[in-house]
C-alpha cells in the first residue's frame, strides 16, 4: 500500500506564523488526517483556563470536504472553530474571538 503526504495548503505556515507572532501557541495537526483541522490554536485566559480554537487552513478557493463541515458544525457554535484562508483575517479574528471569551468569562 502506497502512502502519500497530505497535500497542505500554500498559507498555512503564514497562518501559524502571524498566530505566534501576536502570542497564540499553534499546534500543528496537519497531517494527522480524518477530517480534523490543520491547527489548533490555544492561550491562557485570565482565570487559568486555555481558549482554543480550531482553525482550518484553505486556500483562496478551497472547499470544506463533508467530514471537515461536520467538524466544523460542532465547534463552530462553541466559538471553537475558525476557517483561515488569510493570515491578517485570521489573526484579527481569532483575536476578537479570544477578547470576546475573556470578556464574558471574567468575573464581575
């Protein structure tokens, strides 16, 4: 049985970079296959807890296959989950998307 490397998508070391950059810890599940996204993005919150973040890499015209829209349908309603397909939106979004869980999780 022949075994191929998972085609990657062209921004998602630039994605992963400008995550680091502005402080988020990116863990790279790219290659582990079976619909799961390509990175998962993590930092500490004020009370200890970690926010985290699914982020699937694509390109400009890339699809979602079936198995990565039902990833998505389930941690997208969290705030969990996030499709990345340019660095600069990605890193204003997923910075929104933390302030907001700090925000609403901060005790009074």
């Amino acid at each position: 049985m022949t075994r191929y490397a998972k085609r990657r998508d062209k921004n998602e070391a630039e994605i992963a970079d400008a995550l680091r950059k502005v402080g988020f810890t990116v863990h790279n599940f790219g290659s582990a296959g079976h619909d799961i996204p390509d990175l998962l993005v993590t930092r500490p919150m004020w009370d200890g807890q970690k926010w985290i973040c699914w982020v699937e890499v694509k390109s400009k015209d890339g699809k979602l296959s079936e198995g990565q829209q039902a990833f998505r349908d389930i941690f997208q309603p969290r705030g969990e989950w996030y499709e990345g397909r340019d660095a600069v939106a990605t890193v204003n979004t997923l910075q929104a998307m933390y302030l907001e869980t700090q925000t609403l999780h901060r005790e009074p």
